[in-house]
C-alpha cells in the first residue's frame, strides 16, 4: 500500500503519533493520534500488498477474532485514505 502524505511515526510520553513533515505540514491539520494497533498497522502499510496481509498480522499478533480485526482494520484504512494519507 502506498503512503501519499511524509509522516513520521513517533512517541511521546508514551503515546504514538503521526508527525506531518514537509509539504503534508501544510495540508494536515496537526499531529494524528495512533493506538497500539494502529502503529502496528502503520509499520506493515508500505510492506503489505493487501488489507488481507494485515488482517493476517493482526490475528497473529492479538489475541481477536477476524470478524473484529476485519472491521478495524478496514475503518483504519478508510479513515487514512479520508485523510488522503493512504
């Protein structure tokens, strides 16, 4: 999958964020918030070839049925490419 928008994953005080850099500083509204899964997503996108590569991972990693990891990760998705991220 292809990430449109320079961001830069990273943490502070235990939270992760999505830092805008370059040109996405000025078309972003700020720095995007990630959960535990969503920085686990973020770091497969650029390797996954398919929503079913990180339905996969997900279910591998965390203790979810597939049903719950399909619909997560499939608002997940829809949310970055809202954003024109994905």
């Amino acid at each position: 999958m292809e990430i449109k928008k320079q961001l830069m994953k990273r943490q502070v005080a235990g939270e992760t964020f999505l830092v805008p850099l370059g040109k996405a500083v000025y078309d972003s509204n700020g720095l995007f918030f990630l959960t535990e899964v969503g920085a686990f997503l973020w770091d497969l996108l650029e390797k996954a070839e398919s929503e079913e590569e990180l339905v996969a991972a997900v279910l591998a990693e965390y203790d979810v049925d597939e049903a719950t990891a399909r619909a997560d990760i499939n608002a997940f998705l829809t949310k970055l490419r809202e954003m024109g991220i994905l």
